[in-house]
C-alpha cells in the first residue's frame, strides 16, 4: 500500500501542524508493515529543518512547488497526485480540494474557527462560510477522519452532524527530548543569556483571543498577591494579526517589565523553557489538543490548565484544571504547583507517567489502521 501525506503545511517555523506531521511520520517509519510512505514538502523549507531528517525506511521524501491554502494548489494539487496513483491520500487539513482522485483520510485538527467565530473578528462573514462549508467538504469527501481529541470528535458530530462511524480519535504525542533531563548547569546559563534568573510561569503558543490570556495576566496579577517571591510570566508565541490585548491588559495592571512578551521561540530552545519554568499556565478557551501541556509535563514542569475543550483530555490527573474565566481560582491553583509540597511532586511524578502514555509510535500505529479500514473500503 503507497500513501501519499500531504506535508505542505509543515513550515519553516514550528507550528502544531508541523510537529504532527513530523512526529506522524517518524513514527510511520518504525513500523513493522508493508506500507510506503511518501511525504510531500514545500520546495523551501532550510537542509537544517527537522522534517528534512526523516526518511530512510519507509517513508521517503518528495519537494513540491505547489503552494499550501492557496487556489493554485487547488488546481494543481489533484493533478500531481493523479499522476502519482497512490492507495491513498492523507491530507492534515480542513481545505481539502475539490477534485482529489482516489481514497483520502484527513485530519481535522479542531474547529475554532466554526465553534467560537467571536475569537475571530478580522475573518469577515464570507471567509467563514468559505472555512465552514470547505471543513464540511473535506469531512464528506474523505474515507475516514483522523481527530485529536474527543473533543474535536464531539464538535465534528455536534456542529458539522458528521457520523461518528466516520471518525477515529487518535491522540498525538510527545517529542523524546522532552523527556531529557537538562542539567543545572546548563539551565542556569540559559537562563542568565536569557535574562531569566528569576521564577517564572510559562505560557506557550500563539497570542491568538482563544487562548485567553488576558485571564492569563489578571490570574498572575492576583498570584502576585498571594505570592512574594517576585516571578516573571514568560509569553513565549508571536503576537496575532492586530490582536493587541494581552499587551494592553499587562500594561492597564502595571504589570510591565514583569510580563515578558517573546516572539517565535525555536524548537530547539523550548526545553529549556519548560524545564526553567516553575509552572505552565495554559488557561485556553478551546484547544484542539494542547501540545504545550504534553510537552510541560513530559519536560517535568508542573501543569495548570484551563478544564474546558481537549485539555482534561490531556492533562488527565496530572495537574490541576481550572474554569477559565476565574482567575482567582487559576491564582490559587498556581500557587499550589509552584510552592514546594505534595502537589508539587505529585504533579511533577504524574505529569511525566501521563505524558509517556502519548508516544508518536502509538499514533502512527493507530493511525495506519485507520489509513487501511480506507482503503479496504
């Protein structure tokens, strides 16, 4: 069976999507079966990126000059891969084209943009309907429908009446160098480079309104009270379209100099990050997922995060949840992982036991059953 993976949304800078495919695909290359494997990249991705390391199994590599979310690859992505005659086609996003040939399985990662469109207003009224009726084309068109979490599962039956029969939940997981441990030494030259001697709280991801981190800043404001140890609240994600809230809040609670705004940090570096962190913090509307709580507690950093969406999925009883429109309660909890005790330790213990039970073998086991009950039918 040869299965061609549509990897053009893999990036230069790492987004989640990129680290799916990525993690999909290393694990899809260990396998014992007697599938092919073939990627397909943008022709510009740098020798150096991650993706540009795999292959030498099963999986092989294949450039394309094809533009991702664009209507030229719209065109001419369907005749490429009726050329190609694969089995069947993976295509990890909601933009499906609308003459693929042959068998597909998709991924819908998470449906913010149909479930809370308020989180959205510079996309007008017509590039909704644009995303709700291409979301919906591209879960009838395809054989079967890979999701994240229950949670998107949910949202595809509830909001889209997509059968359930149709759809597999598959969790993602979890890079291994996550797991290493870095030293102390190494830590605290990171931490001097990087002006971060202090403690500090965590959040990463984009500053996009569902992540709600104006929640994030009253809830450290109020932690601020309860606490007198003088932490940071490190933001590590570039700033979203016009989105200026987080900034503006931060400066309205005389919060500034103690809130750190940082651009695209590089995959490299988030280790280092989370293992410096006193705590990550993700207090999010909606997630599809949530790799920075995965990622945290493999790292050994203990976990709060918000109980609504994918994210009880994920953190299980690793951490702690909190509604995320209480602030105060986020402040409480906070206060709980970063001060050392039972919580602590527990969270640190059961957040690394929860995140070995996410691997990348797991999920591309899962998934190549997924990708032969298409075929077969």
């Amino acid at each position: 069976m040869r299965i061609i993976i549509d990897g053009r949304m893999i990036l230069n800078s790492m987004t989640g999507v990129s680290r799916y495919l990525i993690g999909l695909c290393r694990g899809l290359d260990k396998l014992d079966d007697d599938c092919s494997y073939e990627l397909w990249l943008q022709e510009n991705l740098p020798a150096d990126h991650p993706a540009k390391k795999l292959g030498g199994n099963r999986l092989k590599l294949h450039n394309v000059s094809i533009p991702n979310m664009s209507l030229a690859g719209h065109a001419l992505l369907p005749c490429e891969f009726a050329r190609q005659k694969a089995d069947l086609i993976h295509y990890p996003h909601f933009d499906l084209p609308l003459v693929m040939p042959g068998p597909v399985v998709s991924t819908i990662h998470d449906l913010k943009y149909i479930a809370h469109p308020d989180f959205f207003p510079h996309l007008d009224l017509v590039k909704r309907k644009v995303i709700h009726l291409m979301t919906r084309y591209t879960c009838y068109r395809s054989r079967q429908i890979l999701c994240d979490s229950k949670s998107t599962s949910d949202d595809l039956q509830n909001l889209l009446g997509i059968s359930r029969e149709k759809l597999k939940i598959v969790h993602l997981g979890v890079d291994d160098h996550f797991f290493r441990k870095i030293s102390k030494n190494e830590l605290l030259d990171f931490r001097i480079k990087h002006n971060l001697e202090q403690p500090f709280l965590l959040f990463v991801g984009e500053r996009r309104p569902h992540k709600n981190l104006p929640t994030l800043i009253r809830a450290f404001k109020e932690f601020e009270s309860l606490n007198n140890e003088g932490f940071l609240l490190v933001v590590a994600g570039k700033s979203y379209a016009d989105n200026r809230a987080p900034e503006q809040l931060t400066s309205k609670l005389g919060l500034d100099g103690r809130v750190r705004f940082l651009d695209y940090v590089p995959d490299a570096e988030l280790p280092y990050y989370y293992q410096s962190a006193a705590a990550l913090v993700l207090l999010s509307y909606y997630e599809g997922f949530g790799f920075p709580v995965l990622e945290a507690m493999a790292s050994g950093t203990p976990v709060v995060a918000s109980s609504c969406t994918s994210l009880p999925e994920v953190v299980g009883e690793a951490g702690i949840l909190v509604p995320p429109d209480k602030p105060k309660r986020a402040a409480e909890a906070i206060l709980e992982v970063v001060s050392p005790g039972s919580v602590r330790d527990r969270c640190i213990e059961k957040g690394e036991e929860r995140a070995r039970s996410f691997s990348w073998e797991r999920c591309a086991s899962l998934t190549q059953q997924v990708y032969a009950e298409a075929v077969k039918n």
